[in-house]
C-alpha cells in the first residue's frame, strides 16, 4: 500500500535509509538478545522478538510511507506500543486462521505451491489490515 505515493529516486533513497536504520536496529537488538538471554529461554525469545519486529516493522512502514520522514520511526514506536491492544484481536484472529488455513489444507493436499500461494495471501491481508489500522490510529492520535 504506497497511499499514493509517487516513487521517486528521492523516496527510494530515503526508504532505503530508512531500512538501514530500522533494520540496523533489529539487528543491534537481536545481537544484544543473543548476548544477554540464557540459551533455554531462546526459543521464547525468539519468537516474542519476531512478533515485535512484525509489529513494529509494519506500523514504520506505515507511517514512514505516508510522511517519508526519518523521524516516523519514534512515532510508529510510541503508536505500536501504547496502542498495542488495538492490534491484539486482529493479530489473534489471524493467527488463529493461518493456523487452520495449514492444518487444513496440509491436510488436504500436500501441494506446497497451495499451502505458501494461501498463506501469502493471508498475510497480504494482514498486512494491509495493519497499515490501515496504523493510519487510523494515528489520525485519532494526533487529533488527542
């Protein structure tokens, strides 16, 4: 979802700056993560970690793409965090229906080109449910 945004060399250098930051960050944090955590908690860890990273990675991109500003990356984070019941029945749902949609269809067929065709498709529609909450949120919170 680019919002109407014309993709221009100028936004793609900013979008790739931007993605070396964020990604920078993760990486910096799941370094210091792998440092700090005892090795049988990884596992959990791991997943909490990836779970953020979804979480705040597709309200950044959200929000960056609407204002192409660097500074979007603390506005994603403050709206991601103390938002974040808002995203909890959508991120439940979902993962309740990707579940059954694998169960389900590895059950059926064992044709992988199905099963990944479908899960993509789910989670393009995640993704765009997301971006739409992000936006919606943040014009509720920028109007309080």
């Amino acid at each position: 979802k680019t919002m109407h945004t014309k993709v221009t060399l100028e936004f793609m250098s900013k979008f790739g700056l931007f993605n070396l930051l964020w990604m920078g960050l993760w990486v910096a944090s799941l370094f210091f993560a792998a440092v700090l955590i005892e090795e049988r908690s990884a596992r959990t860890a791991f997943f909490v970690f990836m779970f953020l990273a979804f979480h705040f990675t597709n309200s950044s991109y959200t929000l960056f793409i609407k204002e192409q500003r660097l500074h979007s990356i603390l506005k994603a984070l403050k709206i991601s965090t103390k938002k974040i019941h808002l995203f909890l029945l959508p991120y439940l749902i979902m993962a309740i229906s990707l579940f059954a949609l694998i169960a389900g269809i590895s059950f059926l067929t064992s044709n992988i080109l199905i099963v990944l065709s479908l899960l993509i498709v789910c989670m393009a529609f995640l993704r765009y449910y997301i971006s739409t909450l992000v936006l919606e949120i943040e014009a509720r919170y920028d109007q309080s």
